[in-house]
C-alpha cells in the first residue's frame, strides 16, 4: 500500500511533499517487480490516453532502477541527510501538472539515465556520534595533546572508526560513555572499592632482629597503647578503645604487631618527613607526609619512655632513604617471584609465596585525560571525581561481545605494569615474573607480552600460562573441568595439564552480565546505577546478597529472600542508607543456567560442563565428572555448587558419580596456582629468559603448549 501511494504522488505531482523515512525500502522494492506493477496500472482503464501513461510508467521504472543502481548503494546508506531537502527544492522548482506527469523524452534517456540525479533518502533516525576507543582517539590527537574533532567528513573517516552507541552488546571494547548522575559526579568511590579491592595483604617485611647485634637496624622497640585516626581528623574518637600492640621503628617505617613474638606485622606508619607531636604527657601523634594526612595516636606508659619514643620517631623522620633514588626494594622481597593476574575487572599482584594471597588488588580501569592522551591514571586513582571530571575511563582488558579474540594494547600495558611495579615497590630486573593471561589471547598477544617484559622492563625471566590451566593447580589437580566465571565464562577441560580444545567453551559474558542483571532489577525497588563508577555500588551490594537458587523455585517464597542491605560506609550524596532486595538476589544469577533470561541463546553451564565432560575420551569421563572445579569472583554465588552438581547429574549417566569442588579462595584460584607453579622444581625451565628469546624467538614459547 506504500508502495502504491508513493506512486500516486509521482502521478499527481506531489512528491515534493515529505516522504515517509521509511521508503527507501519502497523504491528498492520496485526496482525488482516494476515491470509487473506498471502492466496492472496500465491495464486498469484510465481513460484513452494509454499510451501517454505507459510511457509515464517506463519512465518512473528508469528512475526506480536508478534507485537500485548497485554503483550508487552505497552512496544511499553513506550520504548526509542535506540531500532530501535539495530533492524537495529541486521539486519545487518544477511546474506543477495535474492528473499526468510530463512526457519523457526518449532520444538519449535509456543511453544516459545512469547521470541523473539519484533520489537519496535521509535514514529514519541518524545515529549520534560517538568519540571513537581509547586506542583510536591517541592516533587522533595532535602534538599539543588536544582531541581532534571526532566529526569527520564521510572521505576522511573509516567505517570502523565510529561507532554506534553504547548497548550491552558491545560496551566492552568502549570508553564509558554513560553520564553519572548529576548527585555522584563529586562522589568518591573509594569506600566502595576498598570493599571490592581491599582484601589484600600486606607486603613482605624484612624480619628485625631484638638482639644486640642487631641495635643498629632498630632505632627502637617496645609496646605501646595505639589508636588510628583515618583521614584528616586530628582528634580520635573518646568511644573507640586503645589497643596494646608492639612497635619497631625501623627503615623509615613504624611497624606494629600482634605482639613481640609475632612474625608478620599488622600495619605500618610511614616516618619519611613525618610530624610528631606530644600531645600530652604520655601521648604522641604521628602524622604522615601525605595528602590524606593520615595520623596515629601513641599512648606510652611513662613521661621518659614518650620523650624516648618521640626523640626516635623524630630521628626516623630526618633519616635519608638508603638505596638508589628510583625505587626502594626491601630485602625481604629480593629473589621472590612475581605474579601478575590479569583480569578485565581486577589485576591482582604479589609475590609467591607460602600462604599466597595478592598483596596489589585494584580495579583495571584507565583514566584517560581529555587534553592530553597521554596523561593517564590507573586503578583507584583513575576513578576519583577530580580524575573523572577531566578524563575519560578506558577498560582496556575488557573482551567485546562480538569478538572472541581479546585484543591488548601494549601501550595499556605498559602503564598498568609501571603501577603493578610502583605499588609492590620493587625493581623488576630482579625478579622473575608468572603472568596469567586472560582467556582468548592469541600467539601475537603472548610475544607482544613476552617483549615487553624482557625488553621494556628487563625483567630476569616471564612464563605465561591461561588463566584456567593455574586455577586448576590451585586444587593440587592437574585433570578436571574448569569452569571459571569471572567477567566471561571459560569452561575447559584440562588433562595432565594440557586443554582439550574440543571441549573448551567461551563465553562472552559471566559475572559482568550478572551484575547489569541485577543493577536493572534495583530500578524495581527506585535505584538506578548505570553508569560505570555507579556500577561498582550495584556489584557490591550484588557480592553482598546474590545467591544460586534450587531448581524450580516458587514465587510465592519471595519473602524468604528478602534482605536488607546497609549503605551508609557508601556515603552516597542522595542521602541513600539502605535498599530492601528480595526475588533480585537469585533472579539475577538464574541466566547461568537459563540464559533466556539474559536473551541469550547459548546452552546454560551445565550442558557446557556435561559437554566437556563428553569431550574428552570415553576412558577418563568419570574421572572428570568427580573433578569439576569453580574458579573466578563470579562462582562465589552461595549455592552455585549444588546447582551445578544437581543440573549435571541430570545429564550424565546414572553410573557417573558428578563432584563440584568450590575452594574457599576460588576468587583467587589463578593466583594462587601461579604461585604453586613458582614452587615446582622445574619452574627455571618454563620461564623464558632474554637469552633464550634472542635466540629462538616466538619458538621459545612453544615449550608452554606441552
């Protein structure tokens, strides 16, 4: 029917009125049945001037299939929408006729046709702009470091270039684009992210003598009475109670432990340029030289032993640094392998130790600066407001939706591992290095990787390894199914240490999906957190009440769930103390085992698992039915193991006894059998030293796949 009263308004000479967005669609159409229309049209009876109409129609169809040229398709779809108002002047300019269009002329028409105008019709809506990725934005700034201007003539840009808005599918290769709402744009996460990031611990100290001998590293030691105070406060609360700990001043640093007998100390004060003060006749404060100011109350048991404290304090605070300028390495971390665990959420670092736990936690995102591309800020320090209103966030390991290859940028890299270095304080020419790769890194990636290692950061050794492959090592296994959900979902089937690629499934979503999926069940209770800094409230609120559901659950038993969650450490600016959560806790986990929900048509993880397990061969099948092992921050969802068990079950045969392992830590499970690896016998043998590549090059990491 659109068809036909378009045509009619060719007839009547109306066409210069707005055509509907939409009919471009039309004038396509007809160019491939335009002959069988004109005929109906022709042979209808419109009076006795036939032949004037049948050339009317040929004349419309040389102009349909001027709209169908192949040549001029892409013009169509690609040209600005100034050109429909140029058909409707052009139009206008015409005489008007009614009843009949004027003749065509048919001397030259059929030979030159392909020159005439052709119609181009403006889209029904043109897509917004959009800044293009972090990658692309750096080869469009200047010398000055300004942005280029993003809107490009159709000549100058490439289609790749710009792209369309940000939607679930494709945000992951993006820069957050998202506003914050106007009330948390001078909101500072970190409480937030200390929450998320914060379970770390502490650093490796050097072990202080108590002995004579060893006078001289301690300025001094002994137990006193301490009471912290956070941030700028000079006054410590009357209500919170001191507690007695043992001190040791030494290196330029206050450590306090347990007590005297204890190994590991419990915290540290920084004494390089610090302030000391007596407060009182038995109290002393020590503030440190930074930009929080943070400070410490010290209670002394006697007026001599406050004097002797805050003349020792004092001589630690004037004491010049030992070492060279750049980077000061305690001796304790000196020889110790280093682990690198990189994820598209959190990298996590640290050194590989006994009881491995990472030291380093922050969230891998990048502050790009709006002016100068190349200013950037990483990790805590990139998400705060005075960072975010002058830059733009970039996560750079973040794999796209539509890609199953995850493309690095060294230049990313570079500056995340300058951090990674910073924070463990440490020269990387002396360690060696284990980095676990995210999942989806092709040859090109790992000796791009591999380089940079040895080249930029001279470091002494690397070894590279895939993500699941360590989180299995963390279970003191080396065959089983691995299913790691962390921001995508990985189940690999490992066999004495190799992948089955067979049975390897990958899939772009995971616990990222169940955190979108929660934070639009919260707009239900009047919540919404969309944007990217906002999205970290929704994840921790999310870790604190998320649950797997049994199968079938009943509605009715909604009020069981419900659960209140305090939000007042969070100190939002909306005044926003608590969010009442109920169905939302399981509702947003249920997509990991009908992905329907999340309009999704992927098979749900227990069929992926039941695959894998099929995957390998007919003799070892039971043997991984009873080794199938959690991994990544998105498995820890209380009841996730049961589920998994039960669906499986279901699957396998009657004879197949299925076990889910989920280890405590499993949050860390790649980090943890990094570290496993780093304590094996044979681990000089799988690093890769400088030497080695010089010679071999990318052959020496074939030594990885066996």
């Amino acid at each position: 029917m659109l068809r036909c009263l378009t045509e009619q308004l060719h007839r009547n000479g109306s066409i210069s009125c707005e055509l509907p967005p939409w009919s471009g669609d039309v004038f396509h159409a007809s160019a491939g049945r335009g002959d069988d229309d004109d005929d109906d049209d022709a042979s209808a009876g419109r009076g006795d001037d036939d032949d004037d109409e049948v050339r009317q129609m040929e004349g419309s169809q040389e102009k349909y299939l001027m709209y169908s040229n192949p040549e001029n398709n892409q013009n169509i779809a690609s040209d600005s929408a100034y050109e429909n108002l140029e058909i409707q002047s052009e139009q206008s300019t015409q005489p008007e006729h009614t009843g009949k269009n004027p003749p065509v002329e048919k001397s030259d028409e059929k030979d030159n046709y392909h020159e005439a105008i052709v119609l181009k019709l403006q889209p029904s809506r043109p897509a917004p702009t959009r800044p293009p990725p972090y990658a692309v934005s750096r080869k469009l700034s200047d010398k000055s470091g300004s942005e280029v201007d993003h809107n490009l003539t159709e000549k100058d840009s490439k289609p790749g270039e710009l792209s369309s808005p940000v939607d679930g599918s494709q945000g992951d290769e993006q820069d957050a684009l998202i506003v914050e709402q106007q009330f948390l744009q001078n909101w500072d996460p970190t409480p937030v992210l200390q929450e998320l990031f914060g379970n770390v611990r502490a650093l490796p100290t050097p072990q202080l003598r108590t002995t004579e001998g060893g006078f001289d590293d301690i300025r001094m030691a002994g137990y006193m009475e301490k009471q912290p105070v956070r941030g700028s406060l000079k006054r410590a609360s009357v209500f919170k109670g001191w507690k007695k700990r043992h001190f040791k001043a030494v290196g330029g640093k206050l450590y306090y432990y347990e007590d005297h007998r204890a190994r590991e100390p419990l915290g540290s004060v920084n004494l390089i340029g610090c302030t000391v003060k007596k407060t009182d006749d038995k109290l002393l404060e020590v503030i440190e030289q930074t930009q929080d100011g943070r400070s410490v109350k010290l209670k002394c048991s006697s007026v001599k032993e406050a004097d002797d404290w805050k003349e020792a304090l004092e001589a630690e605070s004037a004491a010049p640094l030992e070492g060279s300028v750049g980077v000061e390495e305690s001796s304790a971390t000196e020889g110790l392998t280093i682990i690198i665990d990189l994820g598209s959420s959190a990298v996590k670092a640290g050194f590989a130790q006994e009881s491995a736990w990472p030291q380093v936690i922050f969230p891998c995102v990048i502050a790009v600066d709006k002016e100068n591309s190349e200013n950037c800020k990483y990790g805590y320090e990139a998400l705060l407001p005075e960072t975010r209103k002058t830059s733009r966030l970039h996560f750079p390991l973040r794999k796209s939706l539509k890609i199953d290859k995850l493309k690095i940028e060294i230049f990313d890299l570079t500056g995340i591992f300058e951090h990674v270095f910073e924070k463990l304080r440490v020269e990387p020419s002396k360690h060696k290095v284990i980095m676990t790769l995210p999942h989806g890194c092709g040859p090109q990636e790992k000796e791009e990787l591999v380089e940079l290692l040895l080249y930029t950061f001279k470091v002494e050794a690397c070894y590279l390894q895939e993500q699941a492959v360590l989180s299995m090592y963390s279970y003191s296994a080396i065959s089983g199914i691995v299913v790691d959900i962390g921001d995508h979902i990985d189940i690999i089937p490992v066999v004495e240490g190799s992948m089955i690629e067979a049975g390897v499934t990958r899939l772009p979503y995971g616990g990222r999906q169940i955190t979108d999926s929660f934070t639009r069940m919260l707009t239900e209770k009047g919540i919404r957190l969309f944007s990217e800094v906002e999205s970290y409230i929704s994840r921790a609120i999310k870790e604190k009440v998320s649950l797997v559901a049994k199968r079938d659950v009943e509605e009715d038993s909604e009020s069981d769930y419900t659960m209140v969650v305090d939000l007042q450490k969070y100190s939002l600016p909306d005044g926003t103390r608590r969010v009442t959560v109920d169905s939302a806790r399981y509702r947003c986990t249920e997509g990991l085992f009908k992905p329907s929900v999340w309009g999704k048509d992927n098979p749900g993880i227990h069929q992926l698992t039941a695959d894998a397990i099929m995957a390998c061969s007919i003799d070892i099948r039971k043997q991984m039915c009873r080794n199938i092992y959690l991994s990544g921050g998105g498995s820890m969802s209380p009841g996730l193991a049961e589920r998994l068990q039960e669906e499986v079950s279901e699957l396998m045969p009657s004879t197949s006894h299925v076990q889910v392992h989920s280890g405590l830590e499993r949050q860390h499970a790649a980090y943890i059998g990094a570290s496993v690896v780093a304590k094996l016998p044979l681990f000089e043998e799988l690093c890769v030293f400088k030497e080695e590549w010089d010679e071999n090059g990318s052959e020496a990491l074939e030594k990885w796949l066996t």
